[in-house]
C-alpha cells in the first residue's frame, strides 16, 4: 500500500487507537520531510469499518462513517485535528507520509476518496 503512491522520503505506520484513547487537537510538524512542505502529503488509509465511538476531527468538521479501504487526506499543515475512540473495539488505521512524487500526483488525482482542506 505505501508503495502504491510513489513517495519519496517515506514513513508508515500502522496507528492502532484503542478504548479510552485520546489524541488532542494539534497541527502536525512535518517540516523536516522536504524544504517545501507543500510537497509533503499525508495519507490515512482506514482499515476497518467505522463503528460508532470512533471520533475523527479536522478542525470543526468530524470524519465519520468510513468503510475499510477508504483513503483520505488533509491540509495538514493548517488544520488542526484529533482523534477519540470511545468505543468497545480498536481503530486500526495506516498513516502514509512522504514527499509527493510526479507518480503521486497521478495517484492522488484518481484515488483520494475524501480531501479535507481549509
């Protein structure tokens, strides 16, 4: 999967959230990936099925309802966002980060199934 979009400089991992946790509101520093960070994309590949209690927040506007395969992005550099799971069951998710490629952006173009800008 993290091959499939072409990026350079590169970093996956597979964010697992489990009942009760919590990540606050912030905005990302991914500054270090490329001296344009314009360049530089964040993927979010969901990996199971939405289920109610699983929170996803981009600035005011909350990520919901997502079936596994989806696939999203976001202006990660301007908006703030947050994750909750308040359910009985894990939110498995893979977060694919690296500086776009020509072949990204050809991906991209086609597959990208929500984009969340400001």
């Amino acid at each position: 999967m993290t091959d499939y979009f072409a990026l350079d400089s590169v970093r996956s991992k597979l964010h697992i959230q489990f009942t009760g946790e919590v990540l606050n509101m912030h905005i990302d520093k991914l500054y270090d990936l490329d001296a344009d960070p314009n360049n530089v994309i964040r993927i979010m590949v969901m990996l199971q099925d939405w289920e109610p209690g699983h929170f996803i927040m981009y600035g005011n506007e909350q990520f919901d309802r997502w079936r596994a395969g989806d696939i999203h992005k976001f202006d990660w550099q301007n908006i703030p966002h947050a994750t909750a799971n308040a359910s009985n069951k894990p939110r498995p998710m893979l977060v694919i980060t690296g500086v776009m490629t020509d072949a990204t952006r050809k991906v991209i173009s086609k597959s990208i199934s929500k984009n969340i800008s400001k």
